[in-house]
C-alpha cells in the first residue's frame, strides 16, 4: 500500500503537491535549484511540516542532507538530498547498495539527484518538480 502521501500539500517553493508513493521503491527527484524539490525531501523525510495541505506517512520517516552522506536509517521513508554526488567512489557503492537494502526490507526512498545515470540505474520511477509544481511522472 501507501507508505507517504501529499495531499495538496505547500511548503517553501513547493505548492499543493497531491503524489503518493508505495512501499518498497526508490523515487529519483529532478528539479532546478528553486524549484522545490529540496521543499518536497524536506516535507517526505519528516524535517518540515507543511505550510498548508497534509502528509501522511504510514511509519517513521528521515530526512538526510547533503553533509551527513553515508548514514542510512532504516525508516519507513527515507528523503535524499544529492549527498551521492559528495561521495568519494567506495561510499558511493556503499550508500547505494544501503538503499537497496532499504527498498527490498519495504521503504520508500526519496533520491534527489542530478546524475541522470545513477537515476537510470536506482529509481523506479521519477517526478520532475518545476515551478513548485509536479510536472511529470
């Protein structure tokens, strides 16, 4: 079922997001540096409340900035704010082969990300927020 849902949900640059996101996926998130989607982690990691709109997590949720790379938490949903991109190679492996481990024991996984790559490789499917808004999934 659902592990998040946002339901017209607003904070920052982001506004009224209505998505939801299963269990056991990895979700890339692409945008532009104003474009909301630090907004959107913040809101799904559990590091912000909304300003208007709700989000409804099933279980617990974490949120990692870029500077704390490499310190996965077993959560029911897990936002990633582009910390791969400060890894050296070997943290790298290592954090990815941590979210794979999350994806297969049932969480939901937020990747903000601009390593087309890495997205091709990690995620089961992208949303592209621009604008505040979510243009396509």
């Amino acid at each position: 079922g659902k592990v998040i849902e946002f339901r017209q949900a607003s904070l920052g640059a982001l506004r009224e997001l209505s998505a939801s996101a299963p269990a056991g996926v990895v979700i890339g998130v692409i945008g532009g540096r104003a474009s909301g989607v630090q907004d959107l982690l913040l809101l799904a990691g559990g590091a912000a409340d909304p300003e208007s709109g709700e989000v409804t997590p099933a279980r617990g949720r974490h949120y990692l900035a870029a500077d704390q790379a490499g310190s996965l938490a077993a959560a029911a949903v897990l936002a990633v704010d582009h910390s791969l991109a400060l890894l050296d190679p070997a943290a790298r492996i290592r954090m990815l082969a941590g979210i794979d481990r999350l994806r297969e024991s049932g969480s939901t996984v937020l990747l903000a990300s601009h390593d087309d790559a890495l997205l091709r490789q990690m995620a089961d499917e992208v949303w592209w927020i621009d604008g505040g808004r979510l243009r396509a999934k």
